[in-house]
C-alpha cells in the first residue's frame, strides 16, 4: 500500500511519526513522510522517501530563537492560542500546493493535528484518511481540552466550552482557507453546519500516540478512537558522543539534564543563570541541551556541561532526572527511561502533561517559565532527586510502558481499517489505577 504521512510541526512533532513511517516500511508498503524542508535529513537518515511541506512555521520559530524579547509563551493561555490559529492557517495555505503534490498517488493518508488540508485531499484523491494525534483532543466530559487546561477543578461546563472554544479555533476559523484550496482541487466547498459531519464521514480512525497508563482512554470516546502507546523504535541506533560529554558522564554520579527543545524563552540568559544556581544550591550536576532555547551562554565547569544537542533515547537512561518544557515526545522519553522529570512548561499542551506527570507521581508540581525563580526550581531539584518513592514509581512506570508496542498497535489499526476487517483491540486500551484529575460537581 503506498502511504502519506503528514507530519506538520517541530522536530519532536515529526520524530512519532518518523518511527510509524519506518515500521509501516518494514512492513512491506511503500512510505512517503511530509514534513518542513529542515527535517529532510531525520526522514531521509531513517530511510523513508521526504516529501517537503515547505519550510515556514518552522523557519518562523528559528528566526525567533534570534530576536530579543520574542518567546514561544506569547502562544499560551486564551489569547495565546488565538493568536496563533489567527496565524497558522496562513501560513498552511501558503504551501498548500506542496500538501497537494505529496499525496499525489498514494491511497492512504496518516495526518497529525496540524495537517488542516490532509482529510481534504483525502477526498479530492478518494482515499482514506487516519488522524494520528500526540494529545487527548476528542471531546470527553473526563477532562478539559489539553490545550486550555486551567486548573484541578474544572466544571463541567468549563470543559464542554474548552472543546467548543477547540473546535472553533481548530476547524471553523481556518474552514475558509481549507475552502479555497477546495475550490483549486475541484470540489465544492464545505459549510460550517456540515463540517462535524463531514469529517465524521472523511476520517476513518483516530490513534493517540501516548500510553493508556499515563493518560487512560476516556468512557465516552467513539470506538474509532484508540490508545496506542507511545511511538518510538525499540532498537534505537547507537549513538556516538562527543568526547566531552562521555567523559562528563563517566567522571561523576548521573546528573540531570536540562533542555527545552523547540521552545525559546524571552531571555535565555535569564532563564540559565537561574537554572544554574539552582543546580549549585542542590549539588547537583547538569547536562544542558541548548537547542533552539540558546542555554549554551552556561560555562562548561566540572558540575555543568553545555551540548547542542543528545538523543534523549541515548542520554535520559544515564540522566538522574530530567528539567524540560513538557512536551509529550519529551515526556515520554523521561519515561521510558524511568527517571522523574522537572517540568518548566511554555504553552500548548504542555501544561496538560506537567499536570499528567506529577498526579502519577514521577514529578514534583510544574514550575512553568513565567514563574521560574532559582527557589522554585531547586525545590523542584531536590524533590525529584531525593524522593524515592517518585524514582520508584517512575521505574515501575517504565517497566509497564515497555510492555506496550504503540507502533504496531498503530500498524495493525490502519491495516485493518484500511482492509475493511474488525480493528484489533489494543490489549493495553483499560483504564489505570492513577484517574485523571477529578472534575467538580458544579455545572
């Protein structure tokens, strides 16, 4: 079967949907994966054909991580979010003929959240079409939307209005974009009465790529909705060090690393000179990741070095602990090495999944980076590094994620569902002993 993934975002993004690529391959059908022209080489070095998506949301951030003053929290909160989904479909209409033309001929597309024309072309190509999303973003009366989390008392009525507000940002405000690149292929357009029901119809399955024993797959889901796991390949290639962080590593105890991925905070110099002394009032030792958050302004001394960059697969397993944004794919890199993490939060749903980690127990309360102070962090430090039980339950977390197999769960779902057959039944679909948080009774 020849298959289009359609991965739109930053590199922890893409890299879930690189690992379904590769064990699609592996499976005998032939794969295409879509992403911005920075991450030709991560699908090219897995051995999955590029398709290029163009190069601007990701080209927008990196010129960013440049500018004074600019920081990845002006996309949180309410306002955050507007802001960006005022800006996001422009930028996917501007390269929607190359969406177009990386699905020329394929007969199945797999699409993340933010591939907005995937179930279009979808139609327009008459092939199906499966959404494959890092966060609990189907409506559920359970919890809030991850994206507009607030607190651990959420109404009833908040958490209906979060979906709401969702679906609005999400599929009304951009329905006159997706409409015009309707028109360029051939098809009518779509009305904002019918579009609930036009994606029921265009959209065969939703997969989740998380574990069910982090978040548990709500009651009141649609049975096309499944759990599968966390992506990522078992047999990691090995990866070669620099001299420098080997020795680090091999000269002391394991120590934490710090990074923030994609995420660039307001001033970087700032947020490192807390970090650091934090790290100096616990004792502890520091690799940091410097990324496109620019951490590298820390001096390199016997307690702290600085790197551009580690596989988290290679470097979380000889870690202590981990400090980072919260991002799903770096959270579920945490555990599965089994160590705690510090979770700084920026926006998106990463205060979803700082919440999810410190009520299963394997992180102290988030700190998020608007309220970063080297107290708050040392605090953080020390509860990570020092409480046993949170190891403890992070390990045990560890052990029971190695069980899971989201990728082949995944492989046997689109087979299925693209075959006609029963989908299987994801034997790790039940529900945890550890609940989400408990909404209030108040309407």
């Amino acid at each position: 079967m020849k298959i289009t993934i359609l991965a739109v975002g930053s590199r922890g993004d893409v890299q879930p949907y690189v690992a379904l690529g590769v064990r699609l391959q592996r499976r005998g059908h032939d794969v295409r994966l879509g992403a911005f022209e920075t991450f030709r080489a991560l699908v090219g070095d897995a051995g999955l054909t590029f398709v290029p998506l163009g190069d601007l949301p990701a080209g927008v951030q990196r010129a960013d991580a440049e500018t004074p003053g600019k920081s990845s929290t002006r996309f949180a909160g309410l306002s955050g979010r507007v802001r960006f989904w005022l800006t996001f479909p422009r930028l996917i209409e501007a390269n929607a003929n190359a969406f177009v033309e990386a699905c020329a001929g394929t007969e199945l597309i797999v699409h993340s959240r933010l591939a907005l024309p995937a179930p279009h072309i979808a139609e327009r190509l008459g092939v199906p079409c499966i959404a494959a999303y890092a966060a609990p973003t189907i409506r559920t009366r359970e919890f809030a939307h991850p994206y507009y989390l607030r607190d651990t008392g959420e109404s009833r009525a908040r958490i209906a209005a979060s979906y709401q507000l969702d679906w609005y940002l999400t599929n009304q405000l951009p329905l006159a974009m997706l409409n015009r690149l309707r028109v360029r292929m051939g098809l009518g357009a779509v009305s904002r009465r019918a579009l609930r029901s036009w994606l029921d119809q265009r959209v065969l399955a939703y997969l989740f790529l998380y574990s069910p024993s982090v978040v548990p797959r709500p009651r009141d889901w649609p049975d096309n909705v499944h759990v599968t796991g966390f992506w990522y390949e078992a047999d990691q290639q090995e990866w070669s060090p620099p001299a420098a962080l080997r020795r680090f590593l091999d000269e002391g105890p394991p120590p934490i690393t710090i990074g923030f991925g994609s995420m660039v905070p307001k001033d970087s110099a700032a947020v490192t000179r807390i970090l650091a002394e934090a790290l100096a009032l616990t004792g502890q030792r520091a690799v940091v990741l410097s990324g496109w958050a620019k951490l590298q302004n820390a001096s390199t001394t016997d307690r702290l070095l600085t790197v551009d960059t580690a596989p988290h697969s290679w470097l979380f397993p000889r870690a202590a602990a981990a400090i980072h944004h919260g991002g799903a794919g770096t959270c579920a890199a945490a555990l599965r090495a089994g160590i705690p993490s510090v979770i700084v939060p920026f926006a998106f749903d990463q205060h979803f999944w700082a919440r999810r980690l410190h009520d299963l127990g394997v992180a102290p309360a988030p700190v998020p980076i608007g309220q970063l102070t080297v107290a708050r962090v040392a605090a953080a430090i020390d509860s990570a590094i020092r409480d046993d039980g949170m190891k403890a339950q992070a390990e045990r977390l560890s052990a029971t994620m190695a069980l899971e197999d989201g990728l082949e769960q995944s492989a046997d779902l689109i087979e299925s569902y693209v075959s006609g057959r029963q989908p299987v039944t994801s034997q790790h679909a039940g529900r945890t002993a550890v609940p989400l948080i408990r909404t209030s009774s108040s309407v």
